[in-house]
C-alpha cells in the first residue's frame, strides 16, 4: 500500500505515530509505528529498510532497524552491503529485526532446492561484520510456509531479531517469539524487551477503550444504564464518568472475554496442529483453525 494508506491504520492499530515507504505496485512497502511514550528519530530509510534512534521515558537510548532482505537472489550482496552502511553509522545499541530472505544455516530451510553455500556465507559475514547475534526464538523454527501440500511444502526461517552486544547489556533477558498467523505466509515476530517488564511493573492496569465493543447489540443500553441523568456539576460528570468506565470494563470482560480465549486458544492449537505437520503441507483442520481465526 502507499505509506498515505500505512500512516492512516495507525489510529485503528492503537498507535500515535507512523512511518511509511510506499510499495512499488503490489510488491514492497514498509512502515513503522510507534507510541508517544517513546521518541523515534529517523536516521535514513529505502525501500528495504527503515532506520531509526528511539529515546525511552527514562532516557534510555537505543537504535532499531526494521529490515527487509532483497528477495531477488542475485541481488541479495546489496542488502548485505546495507547492514554494512548502517553498522558504520552509529554505535548505539543496535536491534535489527525483520525477514532477511536469507538464513544462516542449511538447517534453517526444510524441502525444496538445498540453499547456495554464497548466498548464506554473504548473510553470515554481514551478521559478523555487525557484531550481530542471533536473538533466538520460541515457538515452530520456521517462520515462512509456501502452503503446499506433501513434497512441494517448503519452510524457511526468513525471519529473526538480531542484536549487537551494547543492545544485549541493556536487554539481554529480551524473549522473541514466532507468533502463528492466519492470513500471512510468515509468522509474526515479537520481541519482549525484558526492561518494559520492569518498567510496567507496580502500575495499575489502565482502563482501555475497546472500539468492538460498540458493534456489541447491547452497547448502547449498557452505556445510557451506567450514565445517571442527574448532572448539575462536574462532581457528577466525575461520578458518572467513573461509574461509566467500571461498568464498560465488567462488562467488556464478560461479553468479549470468552473471544479473547478462544483467539488465544485457536492460537495455541494451531502452533500445535503446525508441529506435527511440520514436514508436510497444511492440514485440513489448520485450514479450518485459520479461517475461524480471521
């Protein structure tokens, strides 16, 4: 989509700010999205990258790179000449996180063509040359499925966090996940810093508003019954306010708690439907989880 488009979603993906790099046609786009309890500073982006410093709340500093490897493989050497570029910008504490089109080891990749020792030798340098380890992760160890049944099903790991050491000494108890998805070829990513626990940590939960929560048929009456009609001062719109906003949470939890353990159910299901198919193409009952999860 065009970056236009990408910067619109950010209201109804729940965040203040956004960046993006316009697809060429159907192919590419990247955008980034943040919150404003953080402070991104872009330093330089393409069509394969965008780089950016983030100051946290504490002051903290740190840099982040969200990347996408060059999928045409000949041309692969400059994606590997750009991780380069940036390792010479700056030595901040570096997080790199994207799909390389590329892995690191032979072993990464189950069925179709063996991998060219060159392609994964160029990745392995440019990961050294950055002073990058590999962050690891949890879950199924691949993170790219072509849908193929039988012998034509290829899986890849395309997908990874690395980090240099100066990110690791401020987050080096940081979890990556792969997270199973339903409607993309590859997982999902997600890297918990092991400094938003602490950060988080002692606060009370706050109060959310869910926006689903107004295609609920009894939305209405549940709002107009918590709000009572008499409000002669801002001490009652306070009450009212307070009373409005208990309500709605009980509420919420009661009508749409259950879908939020289904979907965390459902999930759960298909990593495991996903591990024993692991050497074959989808099932028919991963096809049935994926269409109840969209």
């Amino acid at each position: 989509m065009r970056s236009q488009r990408a910067g619109e979603l950010r209201w109804r993906l729940g965040f203040q700010n956004a960046f993006g790099v316009s697809s060429v046609g159907l192919s590419g786009g990247l955008v980034l999205l943040w919150k404003n309890n953080v402070t991104v500073d872009l330093k330089s982006y393409s069509k394969f990258h965008i780089d950016v410093w983030v100051t946290m709340e504490n002051g903290r500093q740190w840099r982040f790179t969200g990347f996408y490897g060059e999928p045409v493989r000949a041309r692969r050497k400059e994606s590997w000449r750009l991780l380069r570029f940036l390792r010479n910008q700056t030595d901040l504490p570096w997080l790199c996180v994207g799909d390389f089109n590329e892995v690191l080891h032979e072993d990464e990749q189950m069925g179709g063509n063996d991998r060219e020792e060159w392609c994964m030798e160029g990745f392995r340098e440019a990961v050294d040359y950055c002073g990058f380890s590999d962050l690891g992760f949890r879950g199924l160890p691949y993170t790219w499925d072509n849908r193929r049944e039988g012998s034509r099903n290829i899986k890849v790991r395309l997908d990874r966090g690395l980090a240099d050491a100066a990110w690791l000494d401020l987050f080096g108890g940081s979890l990556v996940t792969h997270v199973q998805t339903a409607e993309s070829d590859h997982c999902a990513i997600l890297v918990q810093f092991r400094a938003s626990f602490s950060l988080e940590r002692g606060r009370g939960k706050p109060f959310r508003y869910e926006n689903m929560w107004q295609r609920h048929h009894l939305y209405q009456d549940t709002g107009a019954g918590a709000w009572s009609s008499g409000c002669s001062s801002l001490n009652d719109v306070n009450a009212n306010l307070g009373n409005l906003q208990s309500t709605l949470t009980r509420w919420g939890r009661e009508e749409f708690g259950s879908v939020k353990n289904e979907l965390r159910k459902l999930r759960q299901r298909l990593e495991l439907i996903r591990s024993r198919t692991i050497r074959s193409g989808p099932a028919h009952e991963e096809r049935w989880i994926m269409a109840r999860l969209s």
